[in-house]
C-alpha cells in the first residue's frame, strides 16, 4: 500500500458486538498527497515559472564560480602558453603549448636553467605585449660574457646540452654588443634563446627584471606525443663558484 492510498473499511462477519470499546475511538486517517492521488491515479507535477528561475539562477551562479576559478587559477596558480616562434628551439617547437607556474615563483626565486615567460622590456620597443619564452643562464650578482662562441657566467663557460645543433655540432653564441659583459643587477636575470641564431634575448636588450617575468614554463601538454615536464640544468660546473 503506498503512502497516498487511502485504507478501506473491511466489513465485520457476523453479529457486530454490543460491547462498548474498550479503548479510545480510532478515527479514520485522512488521506494524503503524494506521488498518486486519491484515487490511485499519478499526480502530473508541472513545473512553475519559480522552479524556472531557480534553475536559471543555479546555472547563472555555476557559470559565475567557474569564471572566478578559472580567473584565480589563471592569474595565481598556473596559465597555458602556445609557442610561437624558433627562439627555443631544440626545447621547445613552434605551436607547442606549455603551462607556465605562476605560484611557486612567489617563495622559490627565479634560478639558471629555469624557462620562463615574461614581458620583455619597454626599451626593446616591441610592436605588442606579446611575452617572450627565454631560459635564465644568469641571475643577481652573476657576470656574464660572450667569447668564442660560448657563454660564460663567472668566468665559467656553460654546458648547454640544449642549444640548438647545426650540422650535428651546437650554435656558437654570439653578440653584438660591444663589449660582450654583463654584471645583472639585483632584482634581474639574464635570459637568452636556445636557438641562439632566431633568438631576440638579454644579448641584446640586457639583463631583464624579475618583476617582468610572468611565470616559470614547467610542462609541455601538446603535442601530447611530446608531453612531459621540461629539463632544467644544475649547471653543477658553477656550483660554489661566486663572482
């Protein structure tokens, strides 16, 4: 018996007795709404122009806390990147996507080796604010120079297994600032392209301000063939080195 069927009387057999009760009168239950009514038949629910709104809120108010997370994710924690040009090539390819971390960067301090997005410099006179995506060789402090064909930072020449190779041999570095050192100031890097040919970077334009670095590029998420987190050199030949 469901909840909205209402009990029927089942006559007596017999002689009713002449007994008075001996408890209360029992009364006879009303019958109640439910999913069928009285008389056994489904009640037809038709929603109102209030369970509309409702909805329509509901999806308003969705669409809004997915805005606002991925606004908080974006400017905060992480942002994808597509590749554009040749500058880090072997690295990274043109049209490949990167995710770059903007998170960590905020209590682990830019580093040599890392890859990292960022604005470059107003005196570059760029045609637009399109980041650039370098690698950071250098950092404050650290003393840069260009010779024969090599980068060196404190007076060490770089192992930069990752600069793009011609003829199965790496591409020289080279420069036509005069003359070819840099002292980074504080609060700057040196960043520089791994295909040293196609790259526009600090050889040019100097050192840049880590407050112009957008985030370090961490992840490679396409082509999915090429997924996988991106190498950062120990550069072990400089360590305990000072300048």
């Amino acid at each position: 018996m469901t909840d909205g069927d209402v009990p029927a009387r089942t006559p007596t057999r017999g002689r009713e007795s002449s007994a008075a009760p001996t408890g209360p009168p029992v009364s006879q239950p009303e019958a109640r709404s439910g999913p069928l009514a009285t008389d056994g038949q489904p009640d037809l629910i038709r929603p109102g122009r209030a369970g509309a709104a409702g909805r329509a809120r509901e999806i308003v108010q969705t669409l809004a806390l997915t805005l606002i997370i991925f606004f908080v994710v974006q400017t905060f924690v992480a942002q994808p990147f597509q590749v554009e040009q040749e500058s880090m090539r072997r690295t990274l390819e043109p049209g490949d996507y990167v995710l770059v971390d903007r998170l960590t960067p905020r209590w682990d301090a830019y580093d040599r080796g890392d890859v990292v997005v960022f604005v470059p410099p107003d005196t570059w006179g760029a045609r637009d604010d399109t980041p650039y995506i370098k690698r950071v060789v250098a950092v404050a402090g650290d003393e840069v120079e260009i010779r024969d064909g090599r980068l060196y930072v404190n007076r060490v020449p770089l192992d930069e297994p990752y600069v793009f190779e011609v003829d199965g041999r790496a591409q020289p570095t080279t420069t036509d600032t005069e003359p070819p050192r840099w002292t980074v100031p504080d609060g700057q890097v040196f960043v520089v392209g791994d295909h040293r040919s196609r790259s526009e970077d600090s050889r040019v334009f100097g050192p840049v301000p880590a407050s112009s670095i957008v985030g370090r590029a961490w992840l490679r998420y396409w082509p999915l063939h090429a997924f996988g987190i991106l190498e950062t050199p120990t550069y072990r030949e400089l360590t305990g080195r000072l300048p």
